[in-house]
C-alpha cells in the first residue's frame, strides 16, 4: 500500500498513471461503502466512478487534515446518499429509523432455507448485515469490514463519535437479534 500522501502528490504533478494505483488502493473501501448502501448492481458500479471522479476532481482540496482513505470515503458515504434521495427518497426512510419488518431478513435474494442449506456463516452474515437499517450497515461494515476508527467513521458519515459508537452496538445487537431469529446457535457457529 503505497502512502496516500506520495499518490496525490504524484497525480497534482501530472502522473496519471498513478491514479489508476490511486484507484485501485482505494476500491475496496468505495466499493464496500457504495454496495452496503445501494442495492442495484448497475447504479453500485455508476456510484463507485462517480466517487473516484468526485475525488480526482478535489484532489487539489485536499488537505491531509485526515486520512486519505477517511476523505474518500466520505465522498463515497455522501454520493450513494445523494444518489438515494435523488432516486429513491423512500429508500432513505430507514437513515433514521431501525428496521421493524420482521420479513424483510426473510425477502433476502438467497433466503434463510437456502443460506441453512448452504451451512455458510458468512453468507448469513452478509445477509444479515444487509438486513439492517442504513446507517447500522454502514458503520458495521466500515467498522469491521474496512477496520476505520471510530473517529474515522464519524468523520465520513458525519456523526458525533459517541453515535457511531451506539449505531455499531445496536447494530450488532440487531444483527444477532436477527441471526438468533432465523437460526440455532449452533447453525452460526459451524
């Protein structure tokens, strides 16, 4: 991993080339971001350029007050909520409010029998974090997926330090709450 600070600076001189290692060092944390919040395939991949776009635009902007990865994912954050209110505004309904639909972890794509069958904790993981309200997905997946601080998340979904804290602990209680209701214990932990 090449240090952000080198890569910004080598695009700002004019090495484009280096903008592409800018790219690919950067993806996966877009791409769990975008995809943790935006449910269609073809708007997922639309979003993850826009943001890179958005962050070669505002390169010049950027001040190394954080870290490159908590800037850019900031503007991942702020894209597929943009994204969400301009194309779905009911999709936003849930930014604020927890999730009540008891079916909703059962209307996943795969669906309980076929995660049961497949004996895949992680798939039941994936779908049970999917499950969640928004804003629990996203500091649950920026939390453990791409291993972001706490002062980090705060920073790219602009909350307080002390609400991510209790979002990422609802959210885990909610995700158990959700994987116990589906499954026998025993079933997670194989």
């Amino acid at each position: 991993m090449v240090d952000g600070r080198i890569l910004i600076e080598k695009i700002l001189a004019g090495d484009l080339a280096t903008y592409e290692i800018f790219v690919r060092q950067y993806q996966k944390l877009v791409s769990h971001i975008v995809f943790r919040m935006v449910g269609n395939e073809t708007d997922r991949e639309d979003i993850c350029q826009e943001v890179f776009i958005k962050a070669y635009r505002n390169l010049s902007k950027f001040q190394f007050e954080s870290k490159v990865s908590t800037w850019i994912g900031k503007i991942a954050h702020n894209t597929a909520i943009n994204y969400l209110a301009k194309k779905r505004p009911t999709a936003l309904a849930d930014v604020g409010e927890e999730d009540t639909d008891a079916d909703s972890f059962q209307s996943l794509a795969v669906g309980p029998e076929g995660l049961a069958e497949s004996g895949d904790v992680a798939a039941r993981l994936r779908a049970g974090i999917q499950s969640l309200s928004l804003p629990y997905r996203t500091v649950v997946t920026l939390y453990h997926l791409d291993e972001m601080s706490y002062n980090e998340i705060a920073a790219v979904m602009d909350l307080p330090i002390n609400t991510v804290k209790s979002h990422l602990f609802r959210a885990r209680q909610k995700l158990k709450e959700k994987l116990l209701e589906q499954y026998d214990p025993e079933d997670l932990c194989q």
